[in-house]
C-alpha cells in the first residue's frame, strides 16, 4: 500500500519539476487568437484561482542583489507539444496559455491530458482542471509517465518553487486504488496528503475503503499515516488503527507478522497462531518465521522459504515443529510428543538445461503430525497412510544412446512406522541400438531388426522405523547391490498374417551384503551373522511370442447402425529358464536333532535375492478384444461416426510344462467401456482359478483337483465414474464440445472428493474456491429469471472375494458423490460424501460455501462428523496487498495424543 501510494505522488512531482516555460515559447496548435483581440473566455475567470494576492504559491519577487547579467537556469530539457480540440489561446498581456477541450500536453516521457490547462509563464504556475458539461464533472486531468497513471480533479503547480497542489487525486498501482482529496508538495523530500482513501475495490463507489485524515509521504523512504478507519459501503466500522508506518521500497521490505488470538479449547487454552517475522532477503529468496504459543505449554514453530530464478527453477521449502500437550500434567490424561514435517518442491526450468534435470518433491515427518497438529488440518494428509518423497537427477548424454538417473527416496507407513528409503538408486540405461541394421539404418530381414539393450541398476536401500529414523542404527540393517540386464529380440513373419517375436535376457545381481546361519548348541538357536562382501549369481531366459490380429464386421442396411466390427488380438508365448536357485540352497541345524534341519540362501537378507528354484518351462495365452461400431451422422454431408462399444475385454493365462502339479495359473480378466458420450467409465477386472481349494491347518491351499465348474471367481472388483451436470441438458456449439471433451473425468482419473485443505497458516485465506477465471468476474445475477448452474460427479465401487471354502463375500461396497451448486453468480456451494452400503454409513463428507463478495470474499469449510470433523470460517479482501484485513475462525479436528 504505501509503495502504491509514493508512485503516485512521485510521478506527479516528477513532472512538474521537468515541467517549465518562458515568454519566448510559441504555442504549436495552428489556431491562435492575436494580441489586442478579445479572448473568447474572460482570462479573470481562468486565472482567478492563479491571480489570489496571498496565495502561497506564488513566486517571490526578484532578488535585488542579483545582477541582471547572471542568465537563469534552462528548466526545459525537451520539445513541449501542447494541443486542444476547441483552441488554444496565448494571451500576451497576461502571459498564460490556455488549451481547452481535450488538451494535452506531452513532454519527454510525460503525458497529460485534461478538459482546460493555463499555463501563466509569468507566475511560472500552471492549472489543469476538467469541464462541466451536461452529463458532470468531465476530462479529470490525467497524467501518465511510462506505464504509471493518475487520475486527479484538478493540479496546480510552480515549477519554480517545486510546489503543487492536487485536488482529487484518483490513481491505481497494481492491485491499490488511491484517492486522495488534496496533496501537498511542500518540497523535494516532503509531501502531505489530506483526506485519503486506499481500496482494491474496482467499482467507482467503492465495497469498502481505509479512510485517513492525514499522512506524510518522504519520497522513496517511508510514508506516516494517522488514525485510519475501516469504511464499508460508506459505513464508518469500529475497527481504527491508531497510527501506521510504511517503508517505500519497489522491492519486498522485511516485516512483523501479527499473530491471529485463538480461544482454543479446553486441551490447549488461549494462545496466539501465525506470529512471526517475515525476511526480503533478495529478489530471487525470501524467508518466513511463525510461531505458536498456548496457555497450557503448547508451541509451534514454522520456517518456510520460496525461491525462484527466472529461466532457471523455483521452488519452496518450509519446516515444521510442534510441542504438543494435552491434559494437566500429574492426572493420568496428560499426553505430551514432539512433531515435525519437512516439505520441499523444486522444479528446474525446461531452458536451463535441454539435456538434464533436477526435481525434489520430499514430504517427511512424523506419522502423527497432521493428526495431532494444532495449526495444520491438512483432510488429505491426514487420512493418507503413507508419506512420499523424490528426489531426481537425471542426464542425456548427446551422441550416445546411454541416459543416467539418480534419485533418492521415501517411503513411510504412517500406521506401522516403518520406512524405506533408497540413498540413493542409480539407473543407466542404454537405449535400443541395432547394430546388424543396413546402410542409413535400413531394417527389413529379422537380423538388421534384431536390437540389443542395456540397464544397470545401483540401490542403497534402508529399511527402518521412526524410532531409529536419522540415527545410526537405521544404517545397521541397510543392503546394497547392483544388478545388470541386456537382451535382444527381433520379428519376422510367418504364413503372412502371423508375427514371430523371439527374445533373449540375460541378467546378472552383485550384492554387498550376504548372510551366515550357525548352530548354536550352548543356546540352542541358530544364530545369523550379516556379513560385509562381494558376492553375485547370472539368470538368463529364452523365449518367443507368435501374434496376429483377427477383424470381423458385421455390415447392417438399415437403421442408423452401419456396422460393427470385432477386433481379435490372440497371443500364444513360450518361455524356458534353467533352475537356478537349488545350487545356492544350504542347510543349517536349527535344533538339537540333528535331522532337524533348514533351509537357506547367503542372499535371503540381500538386496537381490537369490533365483527362484525350479524349471521354469511356460506357454503363455492371452486374448485382447475391442468391439467398435460405425453410425451415420445426423447431417448427411458428414463422415460416419465410430464409437467404441469395449475398450478392451482380455483374458490371460499361463501353462508350466516343466512343473508337477497346478500347471494352470488362474485365468485373469478386465474390461472397460465408456457411454453417454465418455461420461460414463466402467472397469471390471478379476480372477477365475481352474483348481480346488481345501482348508489346512487354518489356511487355504489349492489342490491339484480342477472345479466341477471348471472356474472360481476368486475376486473381482467392479468401478463405475460417471459426471453430469446442467451444461449436459442445453445446446452447445462447438467450442462448447471441445471444452466439455478436455475436461471430461475418465475412469483412471476420478473427480477429486476429498476437497481444498483447511489450512489456517495460509494468510492469503482459502481462495482457490472463489472465482477464479475471468469469465467469473463479469457474472451477475438474474433475480427470479435464475440459471443455476450444478454438477454431480459419482464413483461407485465394490470388490468380490472367494476363497474356495468360506464363500464368497464382498470386500468393498460404496457410492461416493461430490459435485458444485451455484444458487447464483455470486454463491457456490460444494460437496463430497458416500455411502457404505456394507458398512450402513456415510462415509467421510464435505460441504464448502463461498460467497464472492467482488472485493472481498467468504468461505466455510465444514466436515460435519467423523474423527476429521472440523469447520473453518474466513471472511477476507481477496487482493493480496491487505491480506491481512481479514477475519478467520477454525475449529481443527480433535487431536488425540497416541
């Protein structure tokens, strides 16, 4: 605000200061009135405002004691053009200027235009002021230099003395509009203002305004403002602010950050959120600090930074501590732990470097702390059972066909506590290359189409839990190792219609860390020693795959159905590998039986472990259909449209000759189709087993026994996604086809229903629901003539599952519903819930309404039930400039210390 404010009194002054003229100026405008001839308009009331004998503007008399021979100083650094649409008159006698109607006059980068401009060279002041015509107070003399702007009543300035007056100031900087009712430059580092109003409302009779009598402006340094008062809608409110200080600066100046006062609960008491300091530390970095405190000993701490380097990358980072209590210490419910969270994104720009990158996306922290946070309500975060983090590096090498990829990760089960991290995992990996192909790369005989490629794969991977987290003992159990695998294939064709793809894999794990199993007689137990040392073993496999593609169509004469045709993608393979595993199987005593042995490998605590045992000999089936229709369009002119009636319906199995039993794998199976123009995703996908199941010792185990049925459902789940809303029911033009086709949901990616996150941290407040597209600021509401605008989007879901002994039952089986409702232009409400059908309740529900107040906005946030029941209530100016001006009240879930 006070940045706004110094611009526009800065380059006001600044023009007058370039600003001059002399007697000897001739006025550029063709048409002038003669000396001696009457003027038009009474030069009295023209310069009635310059000619009061007291005015402090005037100029002082000239100084005695200064020699006529001394020239004065040229003011005038450039041609001054001076134009008006009616007349321009110079009036000799009095030595003023006047332009009326349009007049403008432009000097260097200066422009400024007004209804009259006098300009009294004699005096060395000028006037400009507006016309009053039938339809108000017109032409405001406005002035404009480079991008700046401002609009005024009227100016008067002595370009001798430096000093001006300015009535009715009216300017806009970025977001700030400005309007001040006189201004008073009293000298080069010294301006007052009179009566001033700052808003970002747009209207002309603005929502609401800050209201000062009084401030002090030093130009490029600070500004001093009085008492202010909040105005809304012309109503003077309660709200004053005793004084202000405001440091001028084009760049991010350094800050406090007032704390908002919270009531708490009766687990917390009263205390203060968001305090802080915030840190311009340079153009391209800036630093927050927030703070927390309670009455009954609970804290927060916050650090957050944001960067960026135009052409470079951006990012941000912020870190998260929190000393929790609940209860009073001594009873029996005081619960007290320490959280924290780690976040950071950064994102390197595609101009840096075409032929590397650099990403981070790291969320890190306690598994409790968006559950137990006192100034976080992160919905999503809190009911996700897992934290992730990237870390990615990754290189083109030019002229090769050889790329690099290094990245770091982090895995965390917030239930269980465990976590894998990979520190790093290193990938090179060469791209096919086809070394036997013809001149210019020419590949036409299965030896020039036979390709080769290379992957090598380097890991370090820990697997810990939060108690060891970032201690020594997490590096106790890690494993290392690096595995290698190259291969080849190529294709022919056979009989025409038949494609023959033969392949060839070789790989080969080293590891670093292997283990020892001894007996140990004294304690009766076998003991495992975790060895450090090279140790490594090489699998290789052959196979090949013969394919073909089958097409049935099914011609129609009548009716709008013109055809249907059947694509058939069948694929029979086969694949052999050597048993390798058995040779690596030792025996260690585990009892004081000496019969009493078991079975091991040195690579069971490996990073790779060791090859499965046992002949592998498979012949692999699979089937693919799609079904397409072909339908004439309504207009004959137009091409036939094909629709897809199955995307896909494909069935896999597998038969191992080589074992001795269960030789079929069970059958697995998914379809999916679309209807009503996409809107509708339907996905089935399951599993059907040829074999027996019996009960064993309290487990189910198949038996070398086919059902008398030949197939058992063993599971299978079924998705349904389907969206509609009121732009579905009217007529649409073409634009309006495209527009519905980019944003129709599909099944692989569902609505969101879980919603925006209340985050009271955010100073901005929860904007993201209020419009934001520029169409929405032209809406307005038609009373009694109402278009309500609506959607509803619906997930359904339920999964099925058989073991062969209990029955079937069903896993999973919910409706869940979200969607938008616009009462009006100006009022949205939006929801997300379900229904668990086996369950016999809603599940986890949402309703949101916001109400866009031009200026300001508002928005409540309510999840009405469940542990995540919480509201969050915020009614602010959406400008970012006084982000501050705002009230906001949060209740966060119930946070319950484990």
């Amino acid at each position: 605000m006070q940045t706004n404010l110094s611009y526009i009194l800065l380059f006001c002054c600044f023009f007058f200061i370039k600003f001059g003229f002399s007697q000897d100026i001739k006025p550029i405008k063709k048409t002038v009135v003669p000396l001696g001839k009457k003027d038009t308009i009474p030069t009295s009331k023209i310069d009635s405002i310059l000619k009061i004998k007291n005015n402090d503007l005037a100029l002082k008399k000239k100084d005695t004691t200064v020699t006529d021979s001394i020239k004065p100083k040229e003011t005038i650094e450039d041609i001054i053009t001076h134009v008006a649409t009616d007349y321009t008159i110079q009036d000799a006698k009095n030595k003023t200027v006047t332009l009326y109607n349009e007049a403008n006059i432009t000097y260097t980068d200066i422009d400024l235009k007004a209804g009259i401009i006098v300009v009294d060279y004699k005096k060395n002041t000028l006037f400009a002021k507006g016309i009053i015509d039938s339809t108000g107070y017109v032409q405001r003399p406005v002035f404009k230099q480079g991008n700046e702007e401002s609009e005024q009543d009227s100016i008067i300035y002595n370009f001798k003395s430096k000093r001006a007056i300015i009535y009715g100031l009216k300017t806009q900087q970025g977001e700030m509009y400005t309007y001040g009712e006189k201004t008073k430059r009293v000298n080069d580092s010294t301006i007052y203002i009179r009566k001033i109003r700052f808003t970002t409302s747009e209207k002309e009779n603005p929502d609401y305004y800050i209201a000062t009598n009084k401030a002090k402006l030093v130009p490029g340094k600070k500004i001093i403002v009085g008492s202010s008062n909040l105005v809304l809608v012309d109503i003077p409110t309660p709200v004053f602010l005793p004084f202000a200080y405001f440091p001028l600066s084009e760049k991010s100046v350094s800050g406090f950050l007032i704390p908002a006062f919270d009531t708490g609960s009766s687990e917390r008491g009263i205390g203060f959120q968001n305090g802080g300091y915030y840190f311009a530390i340079s153009d391209y970095v800036d630093l927050t600090l927030l703070g927390d405190a309670y009455s009954n000993g609970s804290w927060g701490f916050r650090a957050s930074s944001n960067y960026n380097k135009r052409y470079r990358f951006n990012g941000s980072f912020s870190f998260n501590f929190e000393n929790n209590i609940n209860g009073i210490r001594g009873f029996d419910d005081f619960a007290k732990s320490n959280n924290f969270n780690v976040r950071w994104s950064h994102n390197q720009d595609s101009k840096a470097s075409p032929n590397s990158r650099f990403t981070a996306s790291v969320n890190l922290g306690s598994s409790r702390f968006f559950r137990e946070s006192l100034n976080q309500a992160n919905i999503s975060q809190s009911i996700t059972n897992t934290f992730n983090s990237s870390i990615n590096y990754s290189k083109t090498f030019v002229g090769t066909p050889f790329n690099m990829n290094v990245t770091a990760q982090h895995q965390q089960n917030t239930n269980t506590n465990a976590i894998t991290m990979t520190l790093p995992s290193l990938t090179l990996n060469m791209n096919r290359v086809y070394p036997f192909a013809g001149k210019d790369g020419v590949k036409k005989n299965p030896i020039q189409k036979m390709g080769f490629n290379y992957t090598m794969q380097g890991q370090y991977l820990i697997n810990t839990n939060e108690d060891d987290f970032l201690t020594s003992k997490m590096f106790e159990t890690a494993r290392s190792g690096m595995q290698h695998k190259t291969g080849t294939n190529t294709n022919l064709k056979a009989f025409k219609y038949f494609t023959i793809s033969p392949t060839a894999n070789y790989e080969e794990s080293w590891n670093f860390n292997y283990i020892e199993k001894e007996y140990d007689p004294i304690k009766n137990e076998v003991r495992t020693d975790s060895l450090l040392g090279f140790k490594t073993f090489r699998t290789y496999s052959f196979g090949t795959s013969l394919s073909t593609n089958i097409y049935g169509t099914f011609n129609f004469n009548k009716g709008k159905l013109k055809a249907i045709r059947h694509t058939i993608r069948p694929s029979i393979s086969y694949s052999y590998r050597p048993d390798f595993g058995t040779k690596f199987i030792r025996e260690v005593q585990q009892s004081a039986n000496p019969l009493d042995v078991q079975n091991y490998t040195i690579f069971d605590n490996s990073l790779y472990r060791a090859p499965s045992t046992g002949l592998s000999n498979t012949i692999g089936i699979s089937v693919n259909n799609v079904l397409e229709a072909k339908v004439a369009a309504d207009d004959p002119d137009e091409e036939d449209k094909k629709i897809t009636l199955l995307n896909n319906l494909n069935f896999n199995t597998s038969y191992n000759i080589a074992a001795d039993s269960l030789r079929w794998s069970p059958v697995s199976f998914s379809a999916g189709t679309r209807f009503f123009k996409d809107k509708l995703a339907i996905n089935l996908n399951g599993s059907l087993d040829p074999y027996k199941t019996i009960s064993s010792n309290g487990s189910v185990v198949r038996i070398d026994e086919f059902n008398p049925n030949l197939f058992r459902l063993t599971n299978a789940s079924l998705t349904a996604n389907y969206s509609i809303s009121s732009t579905d029911f009217k007529k649409k033009d073409a634009k309006d086809d495209k527009k519905d086709k980019n944003t129709t949901n599909s099944g692989n990616n569902p609505p969101d229903i879980i919603g925006g996150d209340i985050n009271p941290t955010d100073r901005f407040g929860p904007r993201n629901n209020i419009n934001s597209s520029p169409e929405d600021k032209n809406k307005t509401a038609e009373l009694y003539n109402a278009d309500i605008p609506w959607s509803i989007n619906l997930a359904y879901s339920t999964t099925y599952l058989n073991n062969g002994v209990d029955g079937g039952d069903i896993g999973v089986h919910s409706l869940i519903f979200s969607g938008n409702l616009e009462l009006s232009p100006k009022w949205k409400v939006g929801y997300s819930s379900g229904y668990d059908f086996k369950g016999g309740a809603f599940t986890f529900s949402r309703f949101n309404f916001t109400r866009d107040l031009d200026s300001w906005q508002f928005n409540f946030n309510w999840v009405p039930f469940g542990t995540n029941s919480s509201y969050t209530f915020f009614i602010g100016v959406k400008s970012s400039v006084l982000a501050d001006l705002k009230w906001d009240k949060n209740k966060p879930p119930d946070r319950r210390l484990f």
